[in-house]
C-alpha cells in the first residue's frame, strides 16, 4: 500500500516535472534554431552581469561568485569575477590572458578544457553551438523559456560533464541561464543579468 | 650505459635534495616548561563549510580556483577544488591514517600529483599534536610535537591563535604553513610552502562574504 502511494507520488511529482518543461516538436525546435541561428548571427559584441551559483551534495551552502562578460565577435572574450574575488579571463586572437589578483600570465589557447570553455561561450552567442558535433542538443520549452538540452556524445567529454541546459527567454536569441551538471552530479548554474547587445565595448576591456 | 645514466640522475637527484633540505634549527627561542599536554590545530574543527580562493603553484604551472574543506567527523574531512568557472578538479576524504579518491578531472590524475595532495592535506587537517618540548621567543609560544621521525614546530601567538606550523622530518624541513587568523577556528588565509619543492599553495578565504 506505501509502496503504491510512493509510486503514485513519484508519479505525480514527475508529472509536474514534465509539465513544466515539455518537448518541442521537430518543427518547433528547427523554428527556434533558425530563429536563434540568424538573430546572433546580427551579434557585434555582448555584455552582461553574472552569477554563478555552485551546488555540491556535501556543502550545506552554495558557493556565489559574481562577475561580468564581455564578448566581441568573432574571437573575444572577456570573463571578469568581481565578487568576492578578482580574477579575469580574457580569450583573444587563440592566447589566453589571465589576471588572478593581481598575478598575471598567458598560455596559448591549446588546453583542451578552456578551448570548450571558449566555444561554448562564443557558440553560444552566436548560435553555431547547435551544431556542436560533439553533443546530442534537444529542445524543450516552458512558459518562459525555450530550452536547449545538451549533452556530450563521447564517453571522453562525459567525465567532464553530464549535460549543459541554456535557457532562451522566450522572444529573446540570447542565454539568459546556463545550467551545467558534472558527471558526479554536482551543478553550476550562471545566471546573465542586464545583457546589452551591439553596445560599443573599449578594446582595454579586453586587454589585463 | 642506460643503467650508468639513471644511477647518476639518482645521484644528483639524491644530493639536489640533500642539498636543499636544510637541518631545521629553531633560532632566538629558549626552552620553557609548559603544561600544555596537547596542543590543537582548530582552523578546520568547525562543522560549517570552509570555502577560500585558492592559488598553487606546482613548479612553473599555475593552478587558480576554489577549495572547498568540510569536517564530515572527528577524523575525517572531505577536500575538493573546482575551477574558478565552478567545475571540479579534485574531490577526496582525507583523515590522519586513510584517502579516499572521488573526483579527479581525467588532466589531473597524475600519481605524484595526488600524492603531494593527500600528504598536504593530511599534515593541514591534523589536529592533535602532543606536546614533546615547549619553547618561548618574543612573539611566540612555540610547541615541539614528535612523531616517530616527525616533527612538527607549532608557533602560537602570545593571545593563542596559531600563527605557523613547520613540518619536518628527519630532521628536515618539509612544509611551513603559515596562518591568518582572528578566530581560533577559522583562519582567514593561510600559505602552505614546501621547501624542498617548488610547490606553494595560497588560500584566502571567500567564507564569510555574504
């Protein structure tokens, strides 16, 4: 009798779970990748605010960091942590320029882990991460958002990451949310604030 | 020919180490009797999350990111380090006598890199030193624990709060830790050098922010 109240529980909960988020049809889904396609294909440079939220099974608080993004198409990018500590990121031209607290260095953009890190940022500004070879992508959507569902193909990117979502408000081309699970189950949630697209950025914002 | 090869890089190897490991000699202090039985490290003793900014230095590579210390008993505590993007790098339980692995990121398994690791954070969550000799300079009062051929140098300020410990073994030094605190136990930063490596690790704590 338990038994059955849990499963009808479970089933109910994961009713309401799928309600919220249901699946797009295929032509649903190849609307609003066009959509999303085209629209950042109009994309100059973008900024925004950000938080990044991370959840671990063992902590009994998630860890905030705060910062901002800077992007300039075709090939820069700046992530800037400003809270609670400096630490920027900028990916120009294939070098990677980092400045940790005042520490500052370069390396040139071969690591493998920030190459994904670089391409799945810019690809996601202007679309081409749809594409992405080396993840299956579906679609899903809600009252507010269209969702893009990514998840690695290969058993190799898997120890790295499990799947990333990216949230698309709905009438809007840009990521609003970005949620990323590891393989251990552990999350990172980014949320970008007062996006600003084709607004002029200066050139020393890309340099540390 | 091989074998004449690895035998002289064992030497040098050898006489590199010989070399830079300098006899631990405590200077300026003079011995004190002392009550003190035990002495405790309590800068990761509480039950909360200890979160700090972390930044290491192994040899010319350059590690930036965050870590991430929890108590889960009175023996154990867990130990992980994200990325400052939050994915992780490292994720272990570390008491005095066990290691358990549960997260390495596939770049980072690397055995010398895990060892010096573990035997890091098993020196910086230990937390009990018995007292073998007392010892007293102007700024500190300073405890001499042994252990076997291990001996660790703690250095207290005259209001109590840990401001150093040296590690050493055989007699050489191993590892200084040195501390920030206000709290006994919480440190705001603390620095872990080692001295016969180019190994440096710097955390600041980003705990209380909020």
């Amino acid at each position: 009798m338990i038994k059955n109240i849990a499963f009808g529980a479970f089933l109910l909960v994961s009713g309401f779970f799928f309600a919220q988020n249901t699946a797009m049809s295929g032509a649903e889904a190849k609307a609003f990748v066009s959509k999303v396609s085209s629209e950042t294909k109009e994309i100059k440079t973008l900024q925004s605010d950000f938080t990044q939220t991370k959840k671990m099974d063992f902590l009994d608080k998630s860890i905030v960091t705060y910062g901002k993004m800077l992007l300039q198409t075709p090939n820069m990018l700046s992530w800037k942590y400003t809270k609670p500590y400096q630490y920027s990121i900028v990916f120009k031209s294939n070098k990677i320029f980092i400045n940790d607290q005042g520490k500052k260095s370069s390396v040139d953009a071969k690591s493998k882990t920030f190459e994904k890190i670089n391409k799945l940022i810019v690809g996601s500004s202007n679309g081409t991460m749809f594409n992405d070879p080396e993840f299956t992508v579906t679609y899903f959507k809600n009252g507010n958002y269209n969702v893009a569902k990514f998840i690695p193909k290969t058993s190799q990117l898997l120890k790295y990451i499990k799947q990333i979502e990216l949230y698309f408000p709905k009438n809007q081309s840009t990521v609003s949310q970005v949620n990323m699970t590891e393989a251990s189950g552990d999350t990172t949630n980014i949320v970008f604030k007062n996006t600003k697209v084709n607004a002029s950025i200066p050139a020393s914002e890309f340099t540390l | 020919m091989l074998q004449f090869l690895r035998q002289s890089l064992l030497y040098s190897l050898i006489l590199i180490l010989a070399v830079s490991c300098k006899t631990y000699k405590l200077t300026e202090a003079k011995p004190v009797s002392s009550s003190e039985k035990m002495v405790e490290n309590l800068y990761f003793s509480s039950g909360e999350d200890y979160v700090y900014k972390c930044q290491m230095d192994i040899y010319k590579n350059h590690v930036s990111g965050i870590l991430i210390i929890k108590k889960l008993n009175e023996t154990t505590h867990r130990v992980a380090l994200t990325s400052d993007f939050g994915n992780k790098l490292i994720d272990f339980e570390a008491s005095e006598n066990n290691f358990k692995l549960n997260y390495v990121l596939p770049d980072l398994d690397k055995k010398i890199v895990i060892n010096f690791l573990k035997n890091d954070f098993q020196q910086l969550l230990k937390k009990q030193y018995p007292v073998s000799e007392s010892f007293e300079n102007e700024n500190a009062k300073i405890y001499l624990s042994k252990i076997e051929n291990k001996s660790y140098y703690l250095f207290f300020s005259k209001n109590n709060l840990l401001k150093q410990i040296i590690y050493t073994k055989n007699n050489k030094e191993k590892i200084d830790f040195t501390f920030d605190a206000k709290k006994h136990i919480f440190a705001d930063s603390l620095n872990l050098q080692h001295k016969d490596f180019k190994i440096n690790i710097k955390l600041v704590q980003i705990t209380e922010t909020e």
